[in-house]
C-alpha cells in the first residue's frame, strides 16, 4: 500500500496549490507550491523539489481531485465512527471516464482506491460513508466521491438506470412520480446505490425480492486495470457476479441498471407483539411461508417492565384505492398478544420514508455521531432460537442504546448472487444490532461482544453481512465464510484487480 494519494492537474480546492504529477522514487504526489493547510509531517506533505525524471504526469480529468485538510478528515471516517483510514485525496469525477482514468493510473503505481457513497439526506455537514468498521477507507490512498456520479440517467416501464452516486430516495421519488418502485428498499434510503450494491443491500422486501443486488439487471464497473465493463448475467457474466455483493474487490460499480415494479398507492402496516420467542419464531415463518404480507420484517426490545426481551413482527400489505386488506384475516391463527396489536394505514411513500423520523430523533440527541458498534449476521432457521436466548442473555439495555435489534426470516433460495452467502437451509433470519449507544458506552467491549457473536453464529453455520463491525477477522475466517465460493473469489480478484489497489478497507485476504 502506498503511503500517498492520487491528484489531478488542477488547483487543489481551497489549498494554494496546483498538483502536476506523481512522484514515482518519493511516492508522493508533487505540486506547485505547498498547500497552506497541508499537514505537517514528512509523510503527509506533497513533494515539490523532485526533478521531472520521477514525475508521472497525471490523467485528464472532467471532475476535480481535492487535498485539503478538511475533505480528508471527512472521508477518513464513517457512520460506525470506530475506524479512522484517511486518504491521501478525494476525487469528485465529474464523469465516468474520470473513475476509469483514476484508477488507471493508480494500479500503474501501487495506489488504492475505494468508491465512498458519502451517504446522507444531502446536507453536507452529516454526508458520510456509511459503512460502520471502515470497510470503505482507503488509507494513503484515493477515496472516490460517488456524490460526482448522481445522475438518474433514464426511467422507464419496469427499469431504472442510474449512475452510482444516486440515492435510493432519489430514485424512490423519481420512480414514484412514473408509477413505479423499487422492489426492495433499504430501511434507510439515504444511501446510495452503488454502496448498497457492493454489499448487497437489504430491506423489508428481502423475503419476496432478496437483496437489491438480485434486482440487477446490469451493472457498468471499472475494474482494478481501469477497464470500463458492461456486465450482465448474459454478457460479462463472471465480472456480474464478482461485483454484486462482492464487497468492491473486483471492481467499482458506476452504473447500475434496476428493476422496478409498479408502485402501489397505501402500505397497511400491521404490529404484532410477542413474549415468546418460540411463538415467535413460528409465527414468523408461517406468515413468510403463507406470504401474507408484501414486506415483513421484526425487531427485538426490552419489555416495558424492563424485565426481558419482546419481539415485534411488522407486516406490510401495499393496496390501491379503498381496496383496503381484510385485517381479520392477516391476523388469523397466529400466537401473538391480541391486545396489543396494531394497524397503520398511510402511504406508500410514507412509509417508504419511515426511518427518517427515528433519524431526526438520533440526530437531534447527538446520537447519530457517536461510535456505533453495528453488526449483521444470517442464521440458519433450525439454529436461530438457540443462538438468540444466547444473545439475549448477553445483550444489556446499554447495548442498544437508543438504537433497536432487527430480527426476521427469509427464504435463501431468493439470493441469487454467488458472492452474498447464505446459510445453508432453506429458511434464514436476519439478526442485525443496530446499536446507537448513549455517550460514555465502552466501545471496546462492545466489539469483543461482537467478535464473541459472530463466532457462534458462524458455529452453527450462519454467515455474516459485509457492512458490519467485526474485529480481527482473519484469512481463515474469509475462507470458512465464502466456504467453496473462496475460489471464485480469488480467481476475480486476480483476474480483474491484479494490483489488489480496490477498496482495502474490506479487508478481504484472498
């Protein structure tokens, strides 16, 4: 890994500096003159004394390469707040062609590279990766705005194509305003498509769609040779698959084209509550067999006694006009708490946004800034009662914080893409702490719980999602996680990154 970041021949922006090239014996990049908020040390500064022989001139660029303090302190960290990686420069492309020239040049001189979604409602005080253990930092590298590339190139029946940087509320509004929607949305849809795509991306609709990724029609990805793609499951079919859910080691998806359905006009949200986690679990996999609902998720909390745990399932059905679900019916022959269930009727697009609420909250608190331990694993159905009254019995109070335990079954056979594993059974659930804790938490023990869980998990043969905070992993651990895809996913990373310069933030031993 090199100790310095890529620049481009322009004057870096609020810095009375203009970078001309790369320094290819010092490993650094060479300016005009030093930019007045440079850092100090020796490491951080830009050569300016080292003669044209070492000097590799720079790609043309349409978008802006930036240096400034400010900026690299921004993309040195992200939402988990836990891990800092800064990089060297900021490239904010001003077009596609500007990724593939980058990055180019970087694998020519040893440089990494990761696409950051700077992720947000667009306010650019809180825009910010959202990856939680520092999966999209690139220390002493070049970290790539996606914000540069947010364009919703075209909408029409059935298909969405968008460039990376767009967010998927910029394209839940786009598409609405057509009659259309995306089949499977984030809980948060403040991120970004190329990020979500990358890891997978997850939401409500998981049981019926599975992830965004199984949603993908084709993707445009600049290798780690700097090589523009268009791949499909037709055409380009091994760089498809390397990609969707790949974690960015194979390549920087740019452009994605996405599959929509037609969008409904009400969402009936439906509450049950649960004392019982045997009740629950059954409940849960009886409603997503019978598929009663059109999204179905749940979430774990302490009882109002304080004393344990309850367990929320949370059914949508999305209707038009007065054609309103029989409620009677969504609600027979299940185990819950009669008493405390609960309807909501709103909008599609009301509920769609539901989260942003709970944001402003997290926000408001100053909670939404604070170092969040995350952490996401996948569970095999006939081992998941057994793991949760584990994890229960660990998790206190003070490990949620203000934040929640998202909890509930999906069908594996809905994940399509080989490089987002599965548990190996036909039912799965979803086991994602998403902790917000209060100011003073002990972050540390936090992380060792999570090693501690995910250990277990993967004991009774779950499998973990990328975006979470797991310390220490290992190469043996990567191997025993992609379990016989491993080769799959050292034959890509050889044959597509074979500098190994794309996204080391992931920390993926092949």
């Amino acid at each position: 890994m090199s100790k310095s970041a890529l620049p481009r021949r322009s004057v870096i922006a609020g810095a009375a500096a203009t970078v001309v090239g790369w320094n290819t014996v010092g490993r650094s990049w060479a300016v005009e003159a030093p930019a007045p908020d440079a850092a100090p040390d020796a490491e951080a500064a830009a050569d300016t004394t080292s003669g044209a022989d070492a000097l590799a001139a720079l790609p043309r660029l349409d978008g802006t390469l930036v240096a400034d303090t400010a900026t690299l302190a921004r993309f040195g960290g992200d939402f988990g707040h836990l891990v800092t990686a800064a990089p060297r420069a900021v490239l904010r492309p001003g077009s596609v062609r500007d990724v593939a020239s980058l990055v180019a040049f970087a694998r020519r001189h040893r440089i990494p590279v990761a696409m950051n979604g700077q992720s947000g409602t667009g306010d650019a005080a809180e825009l910010e990766s959202h990856s939680s253990y520092g999966q999209a930092g690139v220390r002493g590298g070049v970290a790539i705005d996606s914000r540069g590339l947010d364009r919703i190139v075209r909408i029409t029946p059935g298909r969405a194509v968008v460039e990376a940087g767009v967010t998927w509320a910029q394209l839940t509004d786009a598409a609405l305003a057509q009659g259309w929607m995306p089949p499977c949305l984030t809980d948060y849809l403040h991120l970004s498509v190329g990020g979500t795509l990358s890891v997978g991306g997850i939401g409500g609709g998981v049981q019926r769609y599975g992830f965004q990724v199984d949603t993908v029609e084709s993707v445009d990805v600049v290798t780690g040779t700097g090589e523009l793609v268009t791949a499909s499951a037709s055409a380009n079919r091994e760089l498809f698959e390397a990609v969707l859910g790949g974690g960015g080691q194979a390549g920087l998806i740019v452009r994605a084209t996405l599959r929509l359905v037609r969008a409904r006009e009400r969402a009936l949200v439906l509450n049950l509550f649960y004392d019982d986690l045997g009740a629950y679990l059954a409940d849960q996999k009886k409603l997503m067999l019978e598929r009663r609902f059109d999204l179905q998720v749940g979430d774990v909390s302490r009882n109002a006694a304080g004393t344990g745990w309850r367990y929320k399932v949370e059914g949508v059905v999305h209707y038009d006009g007065s054609a309103a679900p029989d409620r009677a019916k969504l609600v027979r022959g299940l185990r819950c708490v009669a008493a405390d269930t609960t309807f909501t009727d709103q909008t599609a697009r009301e509920y769609a946004y539901r989260v942003d609420a709970f944001a402003g909250f997290l926000k408001g608190a100053g909670l939404w800034s604070q170092p969040k331990p995350w952490m996401s694993l996948f569970l095999p159905a006939s081992a998941t009662e057994t793991f949760m009254r584990e994890a229960t019995a660990l998790l206190t109070p003070e490990d949620l914080g203000a934040g929640l335990l998202l909890f509930y079954p999906f069908r594996t056979d809905v994940f399509t893409r080989p490089m987002t594993v599965m548990p190996d059974e036909l039912v799965g659930f979803h086991f994602d702490l998403l902790s917000f804790p209060f100011p003073g938490a002990d972050h540390g023990a936090a992380l060792r719980r999570n090693r501690r869980l995910y250990d277990r998990a993967v004991q009774l043969g779950g499998k973990r999602y990328l975006i979470g905070a797991i310390p220490d992993v290992t190469h043996a651990d990567w191997r025993r996680h992609y379990g016989t895809r491993w080769g799959r996913v050292v034959a890509a990373k050889h044959r597509f990154d074979p500098a190994g310069i794309l996204t080391p933030g992931q920390g993926i031993h092949s």
